[in-house]
C-alpha cells in the first residue's frame, strides 16, 4: 500500500512536471497578445459595464457587458464609452484603426471619428461623423455632439455644427456655426456661442430644452468665449438653485496690440427675465493698461454672487525681424529662476493672469493678486480667499518643497492680511473655506478664515503628525488630511497608520482607528461618492487596508467609536473602487504577480463578489512565476524587505541566475501584475518564464551616503539570497533606470560581486550632475542634489565636502571596474543629460573596461519609440542571458556595430 502511494505521488508530480513544460515560454514575440484596460465605465444603473481593451502595439476594441442577463458586446475601433443618466442610452466613438490613420497622415488628410449613440433595450442607433466632442444631459434626454469644422471653412471661423438629438423622440437637430456648448446641470437649457463667417450672427445663445424656444442673449460682430455656467462646478444638491446665470467674454484681437480687449458679460436670471451686466477695462477700480484676460477662465463664486477672471498687462506689438535682432539669451546671477527655468516656462509665464473678482449685484471690480501676491486660491468662502507669496524663498535648492508667506485676501476689497511667515507644507482648506490647514514646525496649524485666529489643532496629540521617515533631507511632510467633518467641529488626520480626528478647537485629540499602529496596518478614508464634501461620522466610513509587512490590502468599515471591521483583506491589490451612480454595486480591480487586474463586482461590503472581466486569456498557456517575500537586513541593522520573483519552474534547493531591479522602496509591488509591455525595463513575468529569479529590495539611505548606502543593502540582499540558496552566487546581475541608474553605477565601481550591469538613463558624475540641468523642467539640480533624491545634505556641495562628493561619485572609482557593463541612454533625456552616460563609457572605454553604450537619438528619460522599446527588450534580454545564464553572445556584443551598418540609416 505504501508504494502503491509513492507511485501514486511520482505520477502525481510527473504529470503536474509535464504540464509545466508544456507551456511556452514568455518572449517578446508574445507581447502583441496581451491587453490593457481601458476607460472602465459602468453605468449608472450598476447593469452594465463597459471598457476597452488595448493590445500592445494594436488598437482599441471597445467592450459593452450586460451584468443582467450576462451578454456581451464588441465594438472594433471604439473608445470612450459613456451611458446616459437613466441608463437607456450608450455612446461611444468610433475611428479608423491605427493602419488606416497612418494611411490618412501620409496623404495628409483628415483623421475623423464618428459618435455613436445605441439604445440599450432596443435595437435604436444614431450616428455622427466627424464628432470633436460629445455629452449626454444629465437628465437623460438629450444627446449632443459637437462636430469637427467644416473642411472647407474659413481658418479664422471657429465655429461648427452642434447635433442636438431627442433621446425620447429619436429626433435630431443641428444648430450651424456652433463653437462653445454647455448645459447648465439641471439640464433645463442649453447655452451656445455662435462664430460664423466675417462674424455674422456671432452671440451668444440660450435654448429652453422645455419648448425648443431659443433666445438671443446677446450678438455683435465680435469674438465670444469660455462659456461659463454658474452651476460648472456644482455639487447635486445645489442644482436646484443654481444654473440661472451665464458668464462669457466679448472682444475682438487688434492687430497692433497684443492681448485682446475683452469685457465680461454676465447674464442673469434666465429662468425669467434675463438681466445683462457688462465689466470693460474703464470699470472702476480697473488697472491702466491691463485687459480682462481670455487666457484665465471664469469661475462663479460658490453663492453666485461674484465672477472670478484674471486680468493681463496690454502690450504694443513690436514688428521685428530676426535677421537684425540678435538671439541672445542673459543668464544673470541675479535672476529669480535661472534662465532654462524661465525658457521651459516661457509659454505659461506668458499666459499668466492675475486674479480678480466682478460682484454682480453691485458691478464692483476689485483687484486680488498684483507682483507683490502673484498667487490667490479659489474658495467658497464668501468674503476671503487664501494667497501665497512666494518670492523671499526662491531658490534654486527648493526641491518637493513651496516655501510661501500666507495670506487672507478680502475679495470685497482686496485687502490683504499676512497670517503666518514660511510655511513649507499646507493641507489645504475646509469645503467651505472657513478654515485653513498647514504645518508649522511640528505642529498642525488651523486659520479660521472668519476671525483671523489661529489654533494647533494637534496639541492634544500623542503623536507628530509629520512622516518622520520621509527619506528626504528637508522638512518632514504631513501624512495629510481623510477629510472634514460634516458636523463643521472636527479634521480627520492620517497618520502613519491610523487615522486620528482632531477637534478644531483644539481641545481633543482621538485615535478613531486605534489597531493600525499595533497591526502595522495603514488605514485610509475613502469615499466612492463625489458628492461628499464632509465626512459625516454619524454613518460607516469606508477605509482601505494596507499591511506594512504583510502586503495584504483589502476594505474595513468603521463606525467612530468602535474598531475597524474588516470588510476584505487578502494577499492582493486592490483597485480603487468605482460605486455605481444609482445602485448599492462597486466595480473594482484585483492583481497578483499571476493575476492580471480584471474587473470584479459586488455589493457595498465587497461580498459576492464576482469576476466580469477576462482580458488576457491566453496567459494560461505560458509559463509563469510567483513571489515571495524575503526579510533581510543590512550591514547597519536596518529591517528591510524585498519580493522575491521565482521562475516558473523554480524546483525547491536549485540556485537560479539572478536580477535585482531596484529603486527606492519596492517591495509594496509585491501584488503588481508583471504586464509584458513594450518600454525600457525588465519584465519579470518574461524573466521568471524563461528561468530567472528577480529580487526588488527596499532601501534605506543614509543622508550623504546614497552610493554607499545602497551597495550595502543590495549586497546584503545579496548575501541572504544565496545563503537562503534562492540565488546562483556566480550569476547575479543588476539592472536600475535612472536614480536606480546611479546606484547600479556606483555599485559597479565598489564589488566585482555581480556578474554584469545594465544601467539605464544614470547621474554617473555627481560633481558635473551638481550643476547640470534637468531638462525637462530647466530647474538646475542643485536642489535634488541636497535635499531630494541624491540626499547629501541642505548646504552640502562639491566644494564643500569634495570628500564626500568624490567618495559616492561612480566616475570617481570607474579604474575600480572589473564587471562588464552595458548603459541605455536617450540623447534628448530631459531629466538626466544624455553626456552623464556618455562620461562613464568615455571613462570606462579608455580605462579598457567591458562596456556598451546603448544610445537612442531623439528619445526622452524613457524610451517611446515602439521601435526602440522593442531592441532594447531585446539586447538587454540577450545580454543577461549571455552573462548569467552562459547563452552564446550575439555579434553586436562582440563587435558592435560600425555606424555605417546601422539599418537605420538604410531604411527609407
């Protein structure tokens, strides 16, 4: 009996061994047969579900799910699906697929989608081609489509033809010359900006949905837009009350002035007799040779009483020529941004407006921001809103931090009071506005706006609510704020695990959470209505649930008062879960390493949950890994963590070749899908189906010590696997992109421990890094240098600590080489200069190290090239499979390639 048993289980585990090898192994050939989830919409009924799915290098297929009955629908070439209010109607754009649209560039001509409208219980369709734009009306009775131009319209005509259709008459009606739409929220009418040929007819126009009747608001031959309702940004609630008032600008471009000169119209009362006030720039109050600015939008204030805009210096428009003006630009010590900033920023300087406010009722204009306070916030206060000025603290070392002297800001007058000096970190204003939250020091500051008093709102606090592990070296971050509560006497906080509800008066401090910090569980508010502005204690609040340690994530409820109760918690990542407009159903993603994160649906505890999504399939046929978790620790005692990827044949006792990818803290991917997509970095799901181990380790760095710092966790890392006999001590490589980049290089010129090196886009030269440009920003990298990413210290520099510069510098220590390499680098990186590469194979080349030097003309800090995604997935692949695994080397690795054989270059 006891063979009969042994045979059994040999049998057993030859079969379970055969169908492992049955399956095929991942290659980049296969990554055209994987998809990605797209605009994931259910309706507002909770009955239907729709999402597009998009394959690697393919196009969109839109699919329309039926939840009751199941059934399912696919739409080739669809995109942005959209249900109306009562879900009875979906829309949805289609457009020619991605082959066809080529075809269309080359002969230069017009790429045009059609919006489609279907009805869900009947077999209705309705169609228009040539869509920009569409919408349904929140009542659901109306579909409109905004079309693009006419191809043989006048270039200077905006406007075009407006599809109005009928959802309950299945009529249509087209409104010519259309260049702005809106429905105000309660959907009662339908406002609309005309601009026709030689500005004939131009106004604006007001529809009553009710009876189809339409009403000149106002006509001239003039340029109107941004179009505003007053009710744009209104909560349900308030709908009823609101969408009576209209604002828009007026104005016309003359040729010898630069900005145009605009007046605001405001239209009121139109649910009667509509009233129309005008604000021109000889308005009361108005600054001498500034416009009322149409590159700022138009906001109604929260009561409807007032009309936010920016306002913009008038300018003389010069008539040069380039031939005689040199180009020329003068970086001076003196400047407020050193000159690449102000180039990068030049478009946005030049759209900049200042605030200011028109009250309607008494036609007052009043002026907010000037050079002085350059920036106020948007509140719904109704008297005062907050600004900052920035300009004592500007400074080139201002890396993730916005140093500012606040103010309150009478919008009456536009008188200003200074409330606090320097704060570095805010936390932003209460739904009303009547308060204003900010860190200061330690402490948690609340401003009542009202009485311009000020209270610490954590003194009763037996914690700090900074994240005192933040890992940069500048002022400590607050973990930020759940929410507000409803009863106006309390801010829920977070902290590093609980959530804790301080009382406004400063009074009381409560831990509402209470088992995160013993669990080590990291407890979160979430609300899945976007209607909720306050937090309203007296009903379950909904949080999610993260494990510090374990990686498990799930769902409890809290009742204030009472624990946490857990909903769900599992080994998986969760999705942000979506609640259905009108019914008790969420519709949220679920992911492991194996599990791609496929839609599921359930009710509002998250039991009975279900699966309706099944977007790749044929995963099933390959080979894949799984994870673990592996607890190490450093040289310096720290506790660290990192998820261990095996490979999909991975026998117990065997020591595999092994990857380390690496950045910061990575082990909280532990549950992310390993989506085989086209870019710049290894996949591990490929990795682990063709026989490697992946490690992404934490790391912890010491201030001044990042090139230190992270050689020794990675060589402890190191060490734990291969005593754990996960890993092949002689076949162990590295690959990091970018700050991971850094520390690959630096690690290289430190251990001859690794077997080989890929490094992608990496600061080599930390002195010549110090003074160079982040190109994409044009900020200099001083900043992230000290107090960001680099972490040498606030005040720390290359003339300073030259020591210290020298001894974390990989350039430094490149005679110290004894690993072939190979380094990614794009020659237009906007974030790490493409010569930081090219100095460390200069370096490396001349000191006769074994190097590649991957470079990709024209692309960016990450490769987005189809094209060169693909090569580079490809000669990182061969290269690590030469190295580690003893594969034959492919000729370009050993000879490289002579610039005059770059197929490239033959291609047509």
């Amino acid at each position: 009996m006891k063979l009969k048993k042994i045979a059994l289980t040999f049998i057993f585990l030859l079969c379970i061994g055969n169908v492992i090898a049955q399956k095929k192994t991942l290659q980049l050939e296969d990554y055209s047969k994987w998809s990605r989830i797209i605009s994931p919409t259910p309706s507002p009924d909770g009955n239907w579900f729709a999402y597009a799915l998009r394959p690697n290098g393919g196009d969109d297929t839109l699919h329309l799910k039926s939840l009751q009955p199941e059934d399912l629908q696919v739409i080739p070439y669809g995109s942005s699906p959209t249900f109306s209010e009562n879900s009875k109607f979906f829309a949805y754009y289609t457009k020619p697929n991605k082959a066809e649209t080529e075809k269309l560039k080359k002969a230069k001509k017009p790429v045009v989608q059609t919006a489609n409208l279907k009805a869900l219980n009947s077999s209705h369709q309705f169609q228009v081609e040539r869509a920009r734009r569409m919408e349904f009306s929140n009542d659901g009775k109306f579909w409109v489509v905004h079309k693009e131009k006419a191809e043989n319209a006048k270039s200077e005509v905006r406007g075009a033809d407006l599809v109005l259709y009928d959802l309950n008459k299945n009529q249509a009606t087209t409104l010519g010359n259309v260049v702005e739409y809106g429905f105000n929220q309660k959907s009662t009418h339908l406002a609309y900006v005309i601009d026709a040929e030689d500005q004939v007819g131009n106004g604006v126009f007001l529809l009553d949905l009710s009876n189809m009747s339409t009403t000149i608001l106002d006509s001239d031959k003039a340029m109107y837009q941004s179009l505003t309702w007053d009710d744009s940004q209104a909560k349900k609630v308030d709908w009823p009350n609101k969408g009576n008032q209209i604002a828009v600008f007026k104005g016309n471009k003359v040729d010898s002035l630069l900005q145009q000169d605009n007046s605001l119209i405001v239209f009121s009362d139109l649910n009667k007799t509509a009233k129309k006030q005008i604000l021109t720039n000889g308005t009361a109050g108005f600054p001498s040779d500034f416009v009322i600015s149409d590159k700022s939008r138009i906001a109604f204030s929260h009561d409807g009483l007032a009309v936010s805009l920016g306002i913009k210096e008038q300018e003389i428009k010069e008539k040069l020529s380039k031939d005689t003006i040199a180009n020329v630009d003068v970086w001076h010590w003196k400047d407020d941004y050193i000159q690449s900033v102000q180039i990068v920023r030049a478009n946005r300087d030049k759209n900049f407006t200042y605030s200011a406010v028109y009250h309607i009722n008494s036609g007052k204009f009043v002026r907010l921001a000037d050079d002085e306070l350059k920036y106020v916030g948007d509140s719904r206060h109704p008297k005062y809103r907050i600004g900052r000025d920035d300009s004592p603290y500007i400074s080139d070392v201002n890396w993730g931090i916005s140093p500012a002297d606040m103010y309150r800001v009478d919008i009456t007058t536009g008188e200003r009071k200074k409330f606090e000096d320097l704060v570095t970190r805010t936390l932003g204003d209460s739904p009303d506005g009547k308060y204003y939250l900010y860190q200061k020091d330690t402490a948690l500051i609340l401003y009542n706006v009202d009485t311009d008093t000020r209270t610490n709102v954590s003194q009763k606090a037996s914690v700090i609510f900074m994240d005192m592990e933040h890992p940069y070296p500048h002022e400590n971050p607050p973990f930020g704020v759940a929410g507000w509560t409803k009863d106006g006497k309390n801010v829920i906080i977070n902290h590093k695990y609980d959530l804790w509800m301080l009382a406004l008066d400063g009074s009381k401090a409560e831990n509402i959470t209470k088992i995160g910090d013993d669990q080590e569980i990291r407890f979160r508010h979430i609300s899945m209505d976007p209607e909720e502005d306050w937090i309203d204690t007296k009903k379950p609040l909904l949080l999610t649930a993260y494990g510090e340690w374990t990686k498990k994530e799930g769902f409890y409820e809290l009742m204030i008062g009472s624990q946490p109760k857990l909903l769900v918690y599992d080994d998986v990542s969760y999705g942000r879960p979506m609640k259905a407009k009108n019914a008790n159903k969420t519709f949220f993603t679920k992911q492991t390493f194996v599990d791609f994160p496929d839609y599921y649906l359930a009710d509002l505890k998250f039991t009975n949950q279900k699966k309706i999504t099944t977007a790749n399939p044929q995963q099933s046929e390959y080979a894949w890994g799984k994870r673990k978790l592996v607890d190490f620790t450093d040289s310096r005692g720290n506790k660290l963590q990192g998820t261990l990827t095996f490979p999909a044949d991975y026998e117990e006792g065997k020591a595999y070749p092994t990857i380390f990818y690496f950045y910061e803290k990575m082990s909280d991917r532990h549950h992310q899908y390993s989506m085989p997509v086209y870019d710049d970095r290894p996949h591990f799901s490929t990795y682990a189906s063709n026989g490697y181990l992946i490690f992404m380790p934490d790391i912890i760095f010491e201030e001044g010590k990042p090139g230190t710092s992270s050689l020794d966790v990675i060589t402890s890392a190191a060490k734990e696997l291969i005593n754990l006999g996960y890993a092949d001590k002689d076949n162990i490589g590295l690959q990091g992109h970018s700050w991971g980049g850094y520390q690959t290089s630096f690690i290289l010129t430190q251990t001859d421990m690794f077997k080989c090196v890929v490094t992608g886009a990496p600061p080599t030269n930390l002195e010549s890094f110090y003074n160079n440009i982040y190109g994409s920003s044009g900020t200099v990298h001083h900043g992230i240098m000290e107090i960001g990413q680099v972490r040498m210290g606030n005040g720390v520099t290359p003339w300073t600590h030259r020591e210290i510069y020298q001894r974390e510098n990989p350039m430094y220590h490149v005679p110290n080489i004894k690993t072939p390499f190979m380094i990614l680098h794009g020659t237009a990186d906007g974030a790490v200069d493409w010569s930081q590469g090219l100095e460390l194979f200069n370096a490396a080349r001349r000191l006769g190290k074994e190097v590649i030097f991957l470079s990709y003309p024209n692309e960016g800090h990450h490769l987005a090239n189809e094209a060169n995604q693909k090569d580079f997935q490809r000669r990182m692949k061969k290269y690590f499979d030469h190295h580690l695994m003893g594969k034959a080397a492919p000729e370009w690795m050993e000879e490289g390639v002579p610039h005059l054989k770059k197929q490239y270059n033959k291609a047509d």
